[in-house]
C-alpha cells in the first residue's frame, strides 16, 4: 500500500469490498468475459470486486482517513446480493454491472458515508450523491454495443444470486489504466 499522501487526491473511489467467496464470484465472472474478448480492464486494472460509495475529486486522504476509519468502526459487516445484471452509458461507453438488491441499510450506509466524505473533496460525482446513486458491481467498462449484447449474454451462466457481505471499505486513486489502493480498513 502507497504512504498518504499530503496534498489533494484527483481522482479516488471509496469502495466497498466483499466477503472472499462473492469476490471470487465476481472475479470468475471477469475471467468469463475476458476469455470471451469482450473486456479484461476490471482485473488488469487492479480493482478489487467492489461497491463504489463515492467519486470524489481532490480528496483531502490525510484529513478524511481519521473519519473513514470511524466509519468502519461503526459499520458493521452487512448482507449483500447481487440478483440481477443491468448497463448505464451510451454508444461506445457502455458499462455492464451486478445490481444488488437495494436494502434499507445499503441506502443508509450510502447516505452517511456521503455526509462524512463531502466536505474532504472539491466535489463528489453526481453519479455518487444520495439522489443519484445506482448501487453496482462492474463487470465490464467502455463497452460498444455489440460487445455489450456478449456481455449481457454471458451473464445468464453467472449463477445469480451471488450471495455475500460488506466487509471492507477503502480507497483507490483512479489512474486509468491502474487503480493504486491507498487505504483498506475492515468493517466492525
């Protein structure tokens, strides 16, 4: 794991990270739709199997990990299950996704993350505020269309449910084509 750094952060996620068995769902489900030629960027880019909760521009990590950790302090871990398969975007930009079931506690998990996260960044991404949130899984980015009727097909054999748990939460500097974690705390 990189040292925090002292100055702003462009471009982070805070994810929410999944029980060893889900990962390994999601995981196996890239493998698939890599060995089809349809996208392989999820894992080459060194994402862990997440829940995004935020998009934040120049996050303030030395100031905001002393909340974040509290945060998982008084988080406990918390079903997930992943019963569907959905896509957002347009034209060549198309990403396919696992939805979860959308529970009370996810959304208010969501919601107090996003009052503890916002006053550390310069702006957090429309996509992650608490009236715009789509909770999702990424299975594949930045696909055309053709692609994504392969994708979308391959899911039929993806055994949902993908039954799992919240476990972890941390933070990752978005760096196409990398992803560096720069923080990883366990939920209590």
């Amino acid at each position: 794991m990189t040292p925090v750094a002292r100055r702003a952060i462009d471009n982070c996620a805070v994810c929410l990270y999944f029980d060893a068995d889900a990962a390994a769902a999601v995981r196996l489900a890239w493998k698939r739709i890599a060995e089809a030629g349809i996208s392989d960027e999820m894992p080459e880019a060194g994402w862990r199997p997440h829940v995004t909760l935020s998009g934040c521009r120049d996050l303030r990590l030395e100031e905001y990990l002393p909340v974040l950790r509290e945060f998982a302090a008084q988080t406990k871990p918390q079903d997930i299950s992943f019963t569907s398969v959905g896509y957002f975007g347009g034209g060549n930009r198309q990403t396919v996704f696992l939805a979860p079931t959308v529970t009370r506690g996810l959304l208010d998990l969501h919601e107090r993350h996003h009052g503890l996260v916002a006053p550390f960044c310069s702006a957090v991404s429309p996509y992650y505020t608490p009236d715009g949130w789509t909770p999702h899984c990424t299975l594949a980015l930045n696909l055309p269309t053709e692609r994504l009727a392969q994708a979308v097909t391959l899911t039929d054999d993806f055994g949902l449910p993908i039954m799992g748990r919240l476990m972890a939460v941390g933070v990752v500097r978005v760096a196409r084509p990398q992803v560096e974690e720069l923080s990883l705390l366990a939920l209590d």
